[in-house]
C-alpha cells in the first residue's frame, strides 16, 4: 500500500494510491487532518486497511509533496564514499555525518516542476531515499533504529550550488529555495530491513544516468544516522531524515551540467517507485 497528499478538483486530499487514481481517506478520519497527523499517530496500517477493496474516488489528482505540513527535516550530507572522493580535498572518511536542516516550502510533489531562480543558474539534482520517523525517542541505539522508522519515500534534494558556498559553515540558504527540491511521490510503509538494506538509487536526467549507488556503501548507515540524530535530539513521528546522495551530481561533472528549463529528472528507488520532475524557471 502507498500512501500520498495530493490535490483534486481544487481541494487538498490524501490517501491510497491505486490503480487508476486515488482513494481518498482523509473524510474517513476526520481526527487526521493531514497524512502527517496520521503519521504521528502511527495510523498508516488504520489507512491501509480502510482502503482495501475500495473504488477509486478521484482519476485525476495533482500530487503534493507528501508530507506538506512537515515540521522537521534533517538531511545527511556527503555520505558515500565516492561522493567524498569528489571533493578532491584528500579527506578521509568522516568521523561523524554532516547534517543540514532543510524545510517543507522548499520541495515540490511529484510530477512538478523544480523551480529555477532568477538569481542562480546553478540548480543541481541529488537523488536520496528519505524516512520518516513513526516512533520517537532519544538516544536510540543503531540495534532499535529501524524500529522507529514509519515509512520511506524519495528524495531530489534540488540544490543552488553557488548559494551553498555564500558562507563559511552552513549551506542552509543554498538548500532552502522555494520548490527547488521534490519529496514523493508517496510513503511506502516500512515493514522489513531488506526495503533499506538491498535499495538501489538510481538518478536519470533527460533518460540518462547520472547516479547509481546501493544503501550499503553509505559511509554512515541510516541505522547510526537515527542513533547519532536521536542523540543530539528527541526524534519524534513525522520527522523526515534525508538520507545522502550517491556520486554524479550535475556540479561535479566535467564540465558541470545544471538542470535547465524543459529537463526531466528521475529518481528511482527499489521497492518504493520513481519521483519525476521537470524544470521550470521562476515566474517574476
């Protein structure tokens, strides 16, 4: 079952994706407003289990980025080991993760475009598998970590290369641009080790591949990246942690090749689907 926020016939909605279109359950739980309510309330097996054997009650619908009304996104940077080989600077692994708060007005749903800015040319795709916490806690250990992992979705973690470099230790304003990025097309309920551990990232732009990479090369493991995390501070449902990029972002190419009006980008995730967008330039 996948679940995702979408909108149809003028009005926000979310609910089961199935063939053919969507089945809306936000009526049927008027105690969940959003699908962020009703993760919070670990209620995706209550969705589940409402939509089987309906119809679908909408053939055409607009998807949303999934969880719009998310509070708390943190991403994970550089955390493969050909990625931090691409930084050319002869650093080792790191000791410990780079983290980056990112937030909800910065991502787009699927099958929209990311926005390119007036003031940057410089728009660059990351392809990443995102989690979202079910079950909060502090100092988690990696052995429990999956155990409070509710479902997982894709991320394009759309970047302003030239923003990310303004300052001398933060890349927060070069992350942040207004639907620059994509989170979607919808959650997947996480139900066994195997939909992380065996996941395959794979990022086409215009067909062509540009990131290839497997869960199990990352240099920090989502299991210690949500016992790190939860360290520092409490984890609670909701919560999305971005997970890191595989090598062959468009900056490190030679030439670089940013994305640009009329691109198709696609990330592919085993077991979870493929999130699409296109580009567009900001309207001014």
């Amino acid at each position: 079952m996948k679940f995702a926020t979408y909108t149809a016939d003028g009005q926000r909605h979310y609910g089961a994706v199935a063939e053919g279109g969507m089945i809306a359950l936000d009526a049927d739980f008027p105690q969940w407003p959003t699908l962020f309510d009703a993760v919070r309330a670990d209620g995706l097996a209550q969705l589940g289990a409402a939509a089987e054997g309906r119809a679908v009650t909408h053939a055409e619908a607009q998807y949303e980025m999934v969880l719009p009304d998310a509070r708390r996104i943190l991403c994970v940077g550089v955390n493969f080991p050909d990625r931090n080989a691409e930084y050319k600077d002869g650093s080792e692994q790191p000791k410990y993760m780079s983290l980056f708060p990112r937030f909800a007005s910065g991502f787009t749903g699927h099958d929209r475009p990311l926005i390119r800015p007036p003031e940057s040319p410089q728009l660059d795709y990351e392809g990443e598998v995102a989690i979202v916490i079910g079950k909060g806690g502090r100092r988690i250990a990696e052995a429990d970590a999956y155990d409070h992992i509710a479902a997982l979705t894709i991320c394009n973690e759309g970047t302003i290369r030239d923003w990310v470099r303004h300052a001398k230790f933060n890349v927060t304003q070069g992350k942040n641009w207004d639907r620059s990025g994509a989170i979607g097309p919808w959650l997947v309920p996480f139900e066994r080790a195997a939909q992380l551990d065996e996941a395959r990232i794979i990022t086409r732009v215009n067909g062509e591949v540009r990131q290839d990479d497997v869960l199990a090369r990352m240099m920090h493991p989502i299991r210690r990246e949500i016992a790190y995390i939860s360290t520092f501070m409490t984890l609670e449902p909701g919560d999305i942690i971005v997970t890191g990029t595989p090598t062959g972002s468009g900056a490190r190419l030679d030439p670089p090749q940013f994305l640009k009006p009329g691109d198709v980008v696609e990330v592919e995730v085993t077991g979870i689907g493929t999130l699409r967008n296109t580009v567009e330039d900001e309207a001014v």
